[in-house]
C-alpha cells in the first residue's frame, strides 16, 4: 500500500492512506504559497492541529462542502460543530481507530485561539500509524520539547515539521528535533509563506543529512512524497 503526503503551501498537506483522503490545517484562501484553492480540494477528514487563523483556513467550508468530518481537540470540535460540521473530538494523549488508522493526538508548544476569538484548547500534533503500519508525526506547530524523543520511540517512518522561526521551531530546533524523532524521512513545512518566516530550506535539508540518518525532503507547493 502507498501513502502520498502532498505539501500544499504553509502548513497545508493532504495524505492519501487506506483509501482515504486527509485534509490538514486546510488554509488556502489569503495564503500566498497555496498551490491550488479550496473549491478544488477532495476530502474525507479534516485534521485541525490548533485554532489559528492559517490552520483552520478553509476547514468550515472544505467540510460542508465534501461532508468531510473534522478531527481535533475538544473545544475546537464543539467549535466546528456549532459551524454546522460533522466532527470527532480526541485530546492530547488519547488515540482512536478511524478508517484511516490510528490517530493520537500529541503534545506542541503554541497557542491555540479560534479565529472569532473563542477559546481553541491546547494545540497539538498528530501521531497517525496507517493501515499498513507506516508511522506518520505531524508536528503541527511547535517549539522545540524534549518529549519528541518519546515520539520518535514509536519508530517514525515520516515526520512533517516546522522550520519557519519567529512563530514555531527554527532551523536550529528543527535540526535537533530530528535528531530527537530519529525518523526515516522528514520534510521542512510552515516556511517562505511571508518573509517573516524565510528559511533556506535545503540548506537545513542538507545539515539533516550530514548530521542524521534521516532522508530530508525539500517539496515546493503541489509536490508530493509517496512512501
């Protein structure tokens, strides 16, 4: 069975698993870096890692559109249900099987608040072991924590992470961070959007190399990953 992960613009993905399409932190309208646009956009789930503006995104709409159910955290469950959304609630530390595998959701360091100002819970992660067994880290957005090195115990096939700065990790935490992860492959996201978060990113890709065993993969906005 194939997974394809495809980088969307941000910290936009979709993944393809277990005859399912995932949608994550869906923000395409006002994102410059959106390789394509919401209206376009197939989903069966939407994953929300926090209640930020850029993540949240075109979730709402994607959802009544396509009828896609909306998985986050508690508070910002009840929030996309008031919207008129079908949703499943989890919180840190606790996994359920969907049709798609299993989903935990795990620790980030950041804020959470909803785009109308309400009340978004903690931020998180998300720790997806697929059909085939493939163990999948979305960090969302994160500062660096000690506790990844838990994360990687799982023995990580891929994780997608932040490099940006200013708001998450920056090449430096990224860099430990996967020494911390330890996984197979690793690819770069929330980056290049405005200037204030410009990195290099194969010049990071490139330090990952030498300094891990991990496979860096630098994509551009629309380009996928299969593993």
């Amino acid at each position: 069975m194939t997974n394809k992960l495809t980088w969307f613009g941000h910290a936009a993905l979709g993944l393809e698993t277990g005859g399912c399409q995932l949608l994550i932190d869906p923000f395409f309208s006002g994102n410059p870096a959106a390789a394509t646009t919401a209206d376009k956009i197939a989903a069966d789930f939407i994953l929300v890692t926090h209640g930020h503006g850029d993540h949240v995104g075109d979730a709402v709409a994607i959802a009544k559109r396509t009828g896609a159910l909306v998985i986050s955290n508690f508070e910002i469950a009840t929030w996309f249900e008031k919207q008129g959304c079908k949703t499943h609630a989890q919180h840190l530390g606790g996994g359920y099987k969907h049709p798609f595998g299993y989903l935990k959701l795990t620790l980030a360091l950041h804020g959470s608040g909803l785009p109308d100002g309400s009340y978004g819970g903690n931020p998180a992660g998300f720790l997806l072991t697929t059909n085939d067994a493939k163990k999948i880290y979305l960090a969302g957005d994160t500062g660096l924590f000690g506790d990844m090195k838990l994360i990687g115990e799982e023995g990580l096939d891929l994780a997608v992470i932040p490099i940006g700065d200013n708001y998450t990790m920056g090449p430096d935490d990224a860099l430990r961070a996967v020494k911390l992860l330890t996984p197979r492959h690793v690819i770069p996201i929330h980056f290049g959007t405005w200037d204030l978060i410009a990195q290099d990113p194969n010049a990071w890709a490139s330090r990952v190399q030498k300094e891990t065993s991990a496979q860096a993969h630098v994509l551009k906005p629309g380009d996928s990953f299969a593993f």
